[in-house]
C-alpha cells in the first residue's frame, strides 16, 4: 500500500510539472493576431499564430505535446537527436504537416514524410500558410573538418510573420550571419558547451544584433547547464531595452 501511494504521488508531480510547462505559453500581439511561444524541452518549442501551429525540433516524450494542437508546420534545424527525433516523430499526428528541413535532414527521414518535406539551404526561403520562412547559417567556430556544426549541414531560421520577425538560432557559435541580422523581435539562441557557445558569445551576439526579446534556450551542455541568469545580466548591464525571456526548458530536471 505505501508502494502504490508513493507511485500515485510520483505520478501526480510528474503530471504537474508537464502540465505547469504547456500553460507557460507568451503571447505577442500583431496587427492581424497573436503570436504564443511555448516552451517544451530543450530546443523544442511550439510557436501558433491564429489557427497555424508550428513545431521546432520537436524532441522529448509523446505526453509533452498531448494537449498541442498538431502541427501545420515542423521546422527542423539539424541531424543530431535534440533535433531530429524519428521517436517523437512518430508519436505526432503528422498527417497535415509540412516539413521544412536542411538537406542532411530530408535525407534521414524515412519514406512517409518524403512528400510533405520542403528543403531549404542557407539563404533560401519559402511562402507557407502566410509566413516566410528563411534558412540561415548555423555552424561552429572556426570552421574545420572536425567540426561538430559544419557550415551549410544544418539551419537557423528566419520567420516573418505578420509584421514580426522570428530567428531561431540551432546550433551555431556566433558567426558574422547572427551578428549580421536587423530587425528581429524575438530571438532563440543557444547557448551549452562545447557544442555551440559560452553564454559570454551570446551575449556579445545578441548586444550586437539587438532583438527586441531574446529566449536564451538549448543550454544544457555536457557538464550541466549554462548560466541564463548571467547571460541575462551581461545583455542587460549594456542594453537594458533587449528583454531577456527565462524560462524552464528542463521541466523534469
């Protein structure tokens, strides 16, 4: 009896704290709508605008996305399983979906998805339900064959919609192509070692670019997770107009 007890408990917290994550949505409004941002895990994140939901990198377990509403749009930005996650994959109703993906990704998914699948490289773009959708760079630096991001495998990407722009890094140092973006509202960027950067690059990035709103997310690395909160403080110590967006992307941990 005390077993079953402290199963049912487990249960219930475990419940809780994925339920508490899909009711921590942002909304931002737009002249014909609004956009909500609601973090899932990592570097999965489902964004809606009206009746459009799009899923990026969608990884983790089926019960995170069981009161979503099925995606019209999946971004993908890469090969690795945080990523591209055939799991998760199989467990969303993709039936509808559009698949937008790098090379190296279209090249991985099996059979079924072939024909819903749009592939773009860096700098190509593409009109979908409204929006305009823009590869960008993501890579490691400096760029040598051990690379664990080689430039031009994978993609950031640029959404507008409405009148917002929406970059959302992968996985990616910061190169000349993020510092180089203007006009962005609300920015993903990553931030673990040693896989992309130290949240000291990030920073740097970001006060260069000037998002608006900027999520830092993926920043669990090898030996833990990275230091949002300073992040937060080296952005804003200079800039205190960029909002710096904290949010819990490990619910489970």
């Amino acid at each position: 009896m005390k077993f079953k007890t402290i199963s049912i408990v487990i249960f219930l917290l475990y419940s809780t704290l994925n339920w508490s994550q899909k009711l921590s949505i942002d909304s931002y409004p737009t002249p014909n709508g609004v956009i909500k941002i609601q973090p899932i895990l990592h570097s999965s994140f489902v964004l809606t605008y009206n009746n459009t939901t799009i899923y990026v990198d969608p990884n983790g377990e089926r019960d995170l996305y069981a009161r979503i509403k099925s995606p019209d749009i999946i971004l993908i930005t890469d090969i690795h399983g945080d990523h591209l996650n055939q799991e998760t994959l199989d467990a969303i109703n993709t039936s509808k979906t559009i698949f937008i993906v790098p090379q190296s990704v279209a090249s991985k998914l099996p059979e079924k998805y072939k024909a819903k699948i749009v592939v773009l490289k860096n700098r190509q773009g593409v009109h979908r339900l409204g929006m305009f959708i823009k590869a960008i760079a993501m890579y490691n630096l400096p760029e040598d064959i051990n690379s664990k991001h080689p430039k031009g495998r994978g993609n950031g990407y640029i959404l507008t919609i409405d009148t917002k722009r929406i970059y959302i890094s992968g996985d990616t140092e910061d190169t000349p192509e993020m510092r180089m973006l203007q006009n962005i509202d609300i920015a993903f960027v990553c931030m673990n070692l040693p896989y992309t950067m130290t949240i000291e690059q990030a920073a740097s990035a970001v006060l260069e670019f000037k998002p608006k709103i900027v999520y830092p997310f993926h920043y669990r690395g090898k030996d833990g997770f990275s230091n949002v909160e300073e992040f937060k403080n080296k952005v804003n110590s200079k800039n205190k107009n960029i909002h710096v967006v904290l949010k819990n992307w490990y619910p489970n941990s």
